[in-house]
C-alpha cells in the first residue's frame, strides 16, 4: 500500500487509511440525509472554489461531512477540536483516500492541538467550521492576521455558541456565525439521544461496570444531561441529577428523576457525570465526601468541569484500564476518572451515533451553502440556522426512515388563523 501522498497532512499513521475508509463509509450507511445532499452537492457545486478550515472532532461522521463539502466545490481543511476525539484511522483515510488535508492526532498534547489549528488557519480559510470555539478564538486573538479574508462561520455546539455570544456582547466577533446546535434538528437529537447513549456507551466501554443498582449522579439537566439521566435509569440506575436552574431541576424531578444539591449527592454517588458547560463544578467539596471506588466522568466540552488539580493533590495517580486513572488519596480512598476528565463520550467511545450526526451535519453542510450565498449581508454576530433548513433536515430524516405524517386541511389552516369561534 502506498503512503505517499501530496495533501497536506499532520496524522498518526497513514497505513491505517483503509481500515478508516471501511469505518467511513459504515457510517454512511446510518447518514442518508447527509447522502443525498452529497448527491445535490455533486451535480450542482454550491460551494466551488470556497476555502473552509473546519475545527471538528475527527470521526467517521465528520469525515462524511467533509466528502460533503468537498463534493460540493468547498477546498477544505481540518483540525481537531479536542486532543482526545481523533479516530487515528478516520484521519489517515481523509487524507490518503478523499485526498482531504486533515491536520489531528489522538492523544496529542496542547502544543500539538494548537500547532494543528495553526496550520488550518495558514491555510487562509474564508469560512470557519469550529466545535468549541478555539478556531474562532484563536483567529480573534493570535492570528488576526487572516481575519479578515473571514466572511462567516458555523459553530456546532452548545459551549462553542456560549463564548460567541460573549464574543458578540462584547463587540469583538468580527464576522457571521451560524449557530447549529440551536436548530431543533441538532439539539433535540445529537444532544439527547447522542450525548445520552455515547456517554454511557463510554462509561461501560472503559470500565465494563454494572449500571443496574448503582448511583449515577448528572450534573446539569440541559438537552445532554437529559440524554445522559434519561439512558442510565433505562438500564436500571438510581439517577440523581444536580442542577442551578429551578425550572429544570423541576423538570428532572418531574421526568422520574431524584434532585439534590451536589454536595448531597457526591456522597452517596458510584458514578458522577458532569454535562454543565462550567468549571468547576465537581470541586474540592465533592472531593472530600465521596465514597471510595467513586467514578468521575465528564460529558461536557472542555476538561474543566472536574477540578482535577484539587483531586490530584498529594494522590498517586495511576492508569488501571484504557481511559481509566485511579487517584489513589492521601486518606487512602481510591476515586477513578475517565479519560482525564475530556469529554468521555467521545474519547472513550466513538461519540455521538452516525444517525443523529446526520441530522447536525446536514444542518452544517445547508448552512455553509447557505452562507456562501448570504453571509456577506449578515451582521456580525450569532445566528440561527434558517427554520427552512432545519425544517427541511426533519422532512428528509422522516422520509428517510418511511415515516408519513400528517398536513393540515384547508379548513385547519383557516381554524388556525381565525379568533372568532369559542365554546
Ligand atoms: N460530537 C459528538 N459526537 C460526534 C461525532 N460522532 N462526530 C463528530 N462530532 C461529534
């Protein structure tokens, strides 16, 4: 097999190209929304000549996405947007088979990930594609440099569209950026059932714990957190979710769920998922009351949900299975983190399942397309996905399982406007 190849590239090993291909194409087969507009993208080439740099997490899914953009006329470049996310063999492939430069390696360190968002950006992109927000922030603060030739962005996720609106309340976001993860479309799906499965798809991965009995304790109830209680008492956990916002607390309580303070519940927990989008959250004070043979996992964007530093004070550290470290702590108890307290469900597992990426990453590949035909008369800031496009990302799912629904008669259509007719 040849390994040579003149596309730009910074991956592990490009003899895994194969194996990567046939994951590649598995994942397909689970994305047909996706596929048909890789079919429209082909014919009519609405994205010719546009240079894209794209920050996502380099899996089988994204790498369909990018087939996407490259069918459709886009020149396109990617990096990681998380050290642990990489699927070694999905990088080797997008370069060596799909000819695509792609610029992440699994388990590489902070100055490797940042070196690789670099040469994404020395690539001189018109647009970006970012999950998290380091390209947007890095092309705002270091490399201002080529800014300016960026007209618009995308940003996939719920942490990521966070720190744009910072941005934008700020006054220094200087160009357009569509916001997928507000499309319905994306969050009622990748978020729910895919951070729901993946994170406990993750957790059994790692450790082949039993979930049936135990105590498993999600902090934050948002559309991931949702997912993550909703699939551990499906397999028969007592789940206790921590929250700050009263109406969701409430809602956790009323979906069937025990809520209590964190303080409460880190002492009676055997496993604790932090979902927040915060810092911080599992701190020192859960620390000090938590069982022996705790598990702390994290499901959330960046590896600064669980206050690793407090755990890691004078506890000897070891690695007892792949992405599980046991701290072992002065006082002798012994709590075990998942894959550094990263994001779980994508280091430790494959991420979110290919049927719901399909969903978010049509939603990407309209909105770029989108963009390339109307982003120079978008203001700067965040905006929402057009509800045409996440309205027709719904109509082609559905009618890709073969599921009909209903339309409105004309007279409902009338009901539904008028006022005048009571009880
Ligand atoms: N984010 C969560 N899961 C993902 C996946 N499978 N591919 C890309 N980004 C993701």
């Amino acid at each position: 097999m040849t390994t040579q190849t003149s596309v730009k590239h910074d991956v592990k090993d490009l003899s895994l190209a194969r194996h990567g291909r046939d994951r590649i194409e598995w994942a397909a087969t689970q994305m047909p929304v996706l596929g048909l507009l890789r079919e429209r993208f082909e014919r009519e080439k609405p994205l010719s000549g546009l240079r894209i740099a794209a920050c996502l997490h380099v899996t089988t899914e994204t790498a369909n996405l990018a087939i996407t953009l490259k069918a459709g006329g886009a020149d396109l470049v990617l990096c990681a947007s998380n050290p642990l996310s990489t699927q070694d063999d999905t990088a080797a492939a997008l370069v060596q088979e799909y000819g695509i430069s792609t610029f992440a390696i699994k388990g590489e360190d902070s100055a490797s990930y940042y070196r690789h968002i670099n040469a994404a950006i020395d690539f001189g992109p018109q647009l970006t594609m970012d999950d998290g927000c380091d390209l947007v922030t890095c092309l705002h603060t270091e490399r201002k440099d080529r800014l300016d030739a960026v007209f618009a962005g995308t940003e996939e996720t719920t942490t990521g569209v966070i720190r744009l609106r910072s941005m934008a309340a700020e006054g220094v976001l200087r160009y357009p950026v569509i916001a997928i993860n507000e499309a319905d479309t994306k969050h009622l799906f990748d978020n729910r059932y895919g951070t729901g499965q993946s994170t406990v798809d993750a957790i059994m991965r790692s450790t082949n714990i039993l979930l049936a009995g135990r105590t498993v304790v999600v902090c934050g109830y948002g559309w991931c957190g949702r997912g993550v209680a909703m699939r551990a008492h499906g397999l028969g956990a007592h789940v206790i979710v921590t929250e700050v916002n009263p109406t969701r607390a409430l809602e956790a309580l009323m979906d069937g769920h025990r809520v209590a303070s964190l303080e409460e519940a880190a002492k009676i927990a055997d496993i604790v998922v932090t979902v927040t989008g915060n810092v911080n959250v599992f701190d020192r004070r859960h620390i000090a009351v938590l069982k022996d043979g705790a598990i702390l996992a994290n499901s959330g964007h960046f590896n600064d949900e669980i206050n690793l530093k407090a755990l890691a004070e004078g506890a000897t550290i070891r690695t007892v299975r792949d992405f599980v470290q046991e701290y072992r702590l002065q006082d002798g108890r012994k709590v075990y983190v998942l894959a550094e307290g990263r994001l779980v469900n994508i280091s430790a597992a494959e991420g979110h399942p290919a049927a719901v990426m399909d969903m978010s990453f049509a939603n990407q590949s309209l909105s770029v397309e989108y963009l390339k035909a109307n982003g120079a008369n978008l203001a700067p800031g965040v905006h929402d996905v057009p509800v045409e496009i996440d309205q027709e990302v719904a109509k082609t799912k559905l009618h890709s399982l073969g599921v009909s629904i209903d339309t409105l008669t004309e007279e409902q259509v009338a009901y539904l406007g008028s006022w005048q007719s009571g009880t």
